[in-house]
C-alpha cells in the first residue's frame, strides 16, 4: 500500500521567498512556526512507503491519542511528546474556550476575514493563495503575513480533505496575530493527523482499520511527515536508503529548491533492515522537550498494558519478536524477489513465524544468495559482449585494410608507382586469409592495437 499525503512543506521555501528581508520573516521565524524551517530538508521528503509499512505494525490498544509501533522486537511509542520533540511545535492546551478550530476544511460560514484579504467573490485554494503572494509583490506587510500564516497551517499541518481550502475557524483567528502565533497547532497538527489511522472518533473499530491498510492507498491528514521523523530518529539504521542523508540542510539554507518524490524504501528492505545485526531501536518514553504537552486523555492510566509496557521499557528490559503475536494474516505472503518476469521466485522456501514475520534465515540470507547469482549472470553477459565485440572490430579492421589495398591499387594504374612503407605487405597479406579477424589481430592490428595502426605511403612520380 501506500500514502496520499496532501501536507506540502515545499510551501516552506515559497513563503521565505516571497517575505525575504521582511520584517515579517522575523516575526514568523521567532515564532513556533520557526522550528519548520530548521527541519532537514532531506528528511521531509515523504515516502508513504515507510509510513504505511509501519502503520501496518501497529500494537492494539485503548488509547486513541497515541499510537504503537513494533519494528525488530522492540515497542515504539509515537504520541505527542514524540510529535513535539521531532518537530518543536506548541502542543500546550487550548485555550479555555476549547477547540477553536473546526474539525472540517470549509465550514457551513462563509470565511468573511479572507476578502478583506484577498477580495470579495474569490474561492481561493492554498495553491491559489500562494500563487497570489509570489506574483503580486506589493501585497501590505499586514496582508502578506496573514496569508503566509494561512498557507503555513493549512497548507502544511492541518490539510484537510483535496483541494484545501482556507477555512472559516483559522481565517478568523488571523484577525489577531499574536493569539494565532500563541496557538497550540502542534497538538491540532497531531489530532488531524491520528484521526484517519488510528482507532478513535472516525474510525471506531479495529476491523475497520485493518480493512482501511489493506486498501491500495491510503489518505492522511495533518502532517504526517512528524512520523517519518520519529522513524528516522529512532531506528536511525533507516536512513541507510534516505539519498543524502548526511545532508543537514535545512530550509533556512534555501539550496533545494526541487522536491523530488522518495522511492528508496520498499518493503523488503524494510524488512532485511529488521534483520540487520546492526538495528538499534532507540524508544523515546522521555517527557516533553519543552515541557508544554499537558496530560493527555485517555494515557497510560487508561490501559494497564501500556503502563505496563512503559515501566518495562523505562527499566531497560529486552524484547524479542516472539513477544507480538496475532495480528491479521488475511493477505497472501509477501514476495521478496526482484520485480523481473524472467527471474523466478526463489523465497518460497521461507519460513514464517506465528506472528506472521518472516524469520532471518528465510528473508536476508536468500535476498543475498539472489544477489550473488546475478552478479555471476552480469559476469557472463559481460565476458559474451567483449567477446563478440572483439570479433566485430577484426572484421571492421580487415575491411578498411582491404579498401586502402584497392585504393592504392587504383592510384598505381591512374597517377605513377605508388611505393608504401611501413604496414603495406603485412595488410596486403592479411587481406588474403581466410580467418580474417584472427589474421589481423596476429599481426599487431587487433582489436587492442587497432589505435596504433597508421598508413604512410608516398606517392613517386612515373
């Protein structure tokens, strides 16, 4: 399966350049908003390949604010403590009046706030607000920084259903700037984005989010990329495919202005990485980076298997995969081989645990006899190209020999004597042989000296 995610945080190199050298940038980057930009640019390229992959290990349990991974044996726990530490937005309390942000993108109300910014009579999309910003450079500061706070929540943490439209709560709210900077979009950034994978107030049952993974897409809102960087900070092995990943720019550095799409991960590197002697599983159980997640409902208090599991964790206790069994096994079993109609499958022979997961010797071990048998078929066709090549390039040599040989001969009858030196008894006798390639390369013209080979004749007057 895989991930349609409509998060765009490419929307991060538009906006620094349409507010560069504003004092508007200074404002956004002193906010919370500014930890986004300090985000490895690297790293926040998407692959809904990794996300679902591990969406599809999840732990069963009765808190809906959090989710459970398990990858190698080791539990890992993304909620938003995690979310916060990986991506340093608020993710206090709301305010006292509650939620002020509607759960839906467009409202029944009409966003009365947006025409006083952008003009009566338009239903603008984010992509159409952005557009706005870049071509018309004279937009207001006051104007131009509401728009880019538009952009920035609804365009890159909430994201609701396609196309994203501003919507009536968030337009609102940008009639006062300090009290939209001051509000917690991490928390509604975390909400949005469990909301459609995990068991709670859309999805209420387990046997619906098993059919909703099994499915050949699947749609995630908010900002699911904060998962991927939890993934790459806890088992940093996986970042062994990330191309560049020793790269640490950040979008501040404005050097990477393409975003191309991130197909490195598949599951069965996914799966051989499990099996890598080298996997270190680093569970994050710690508390809040800056201290402003407040309790959460429906935590570990809720379920006593997760207080359990975390005092397990906390004290440095060793899981195995034989620990997580169960799970759905509806789906035929997974095909290792490579992609090839004229390479057979040579993983049959796997075996597979109770749990569902394919043991060490049935994954990585045959991966990397399959590997070797290619190679020695890339040796082969390699030693049969050389060897027809060399056969084509003695009959091309022995052509050209036997065209000087009849030009030579037409300027002996047509123009005088014509005396050659050097090569010319050899050509004229090599012209003769049957093996024609063979005769040519025993004489010192073969294919690996066919550079060396010059022509020097002196025409003498009758």
């Amino acid at each position: 399966g895989r991930v349609n995610a409509y998060s765009k945080p490419q929307y991060l190199v538009d906006i620094l350049e349409i507010l560069d050298g504003t004092p508007e940038l200074e404002i956004i980057l002193k906010s919370q908003f500014g930890s986004l930009f300090l985000l490895p640019v690297r790293r926040c390229l998407l692959s809904g390949r990794l996300v679902h992959n591990f969406l599809c290990r999840q732990i069963v349990t009765t808190n809906p604010t959090e989710l459970w991974f398990t990858y190698g044996g080791w539990p890992l726990r993304f909620s938003m403590v995690e979310f916060e530490m990986v991506t340093w937005l608020f993710c206090g309390p709301y305010p006292e009046k509650g939620d002020d942000v509607s759960a839906n993108s467009s409202g029944d109300r009409e966003p009365s706030y947006l025409y006083t910014l952008v003009g009566e009579g338009k239903n603008l999309t984010i992509d159409d607000i952005v557009t706005i910003l870049k071509a018309e450079l004279g937009i207001p500061g006051w104007r131009k920084i509401r728009l880019v706070l538009l952009v920035i929540v609804e365009g890159i943490l909430i994201c609701g259903t396609q196309p994203i439209r501003p919507s009536y709560r968030v337009v609102e709210m940008l009639s006062n700037v300090d009290l939209f900077l001051a509000y917690p979009w991490g928390r509604k950034s975390f909400e949005r984005t469990l909301r459609m994978i995990n068991v709670g107030s859309v999805i209420h049952h387990q046997a619906a989010l098993v059919e909703k993974l099994k499915q050949h897409s699947l749609v995630i809102l908010g900002f699911p990329i904060g998962i991927q960087l939890f993934l790459f900070q806890s088992i940093p092995l996986l970042l062994r495919y990330l191309p560049c990943a020793r790269d640490g720019q950040t979008f501040l550095d404005r050097k990477i202005a393409v975003f191309p799409q991130l197909k490195t991960y598949h599951t069965y590197n996914i799966l051989e990485l499990e099996y890598d002697k080298g996997l270190c599983v680093q569970g994050c159980v710690g508390g809040p980076s800056k201290k402003s997640c407040s309790p959460m409902s429906g935590g570990c208090d809720g379920d006593p298997k997760v207080h359990y599991l975390l005092t397990l964790m906390t004290g440095g206790y060793l899981f195995s995969k034989s620990y997580w069994v169960g799970g759905d096994d509806s789906c035929s079993k997974l095909c290792l081989c490579m992609k090839k109609k004229q390479r057979p499958c040579r993983c049959g022979t796997g075996e597979v645990h109770e749990d569902g997961g394919l043991t060490a010797e049935a994954s990585y071990p045959v991966s990397s006899d399959m590997y070797r048998i290619e190679i020695e078929k890339l040796r082969m066709e390699i030693h049969r190209l050389k060897q027809s090549t060399d056969e084509k390039l003695g009959k091309l040599s022995a052509t050209v020999v036997s065209d000087v040989m009849s030009l030579l001969q037409w300027k002996n009858s047509d123009v005088g004597s014509t005396k050659c030196e050097g090569l010319e008894g050899a050509l004229a006798q090599a012209c003769q042989t049957n093996s024609v390639g063979d005769e040519v390369r025993s004489r010192g013209i073969g294919v690996g000296e066919r550079s060396s080979v010059h022509f020097c004749c002196k025409v003498w007057p009758a």
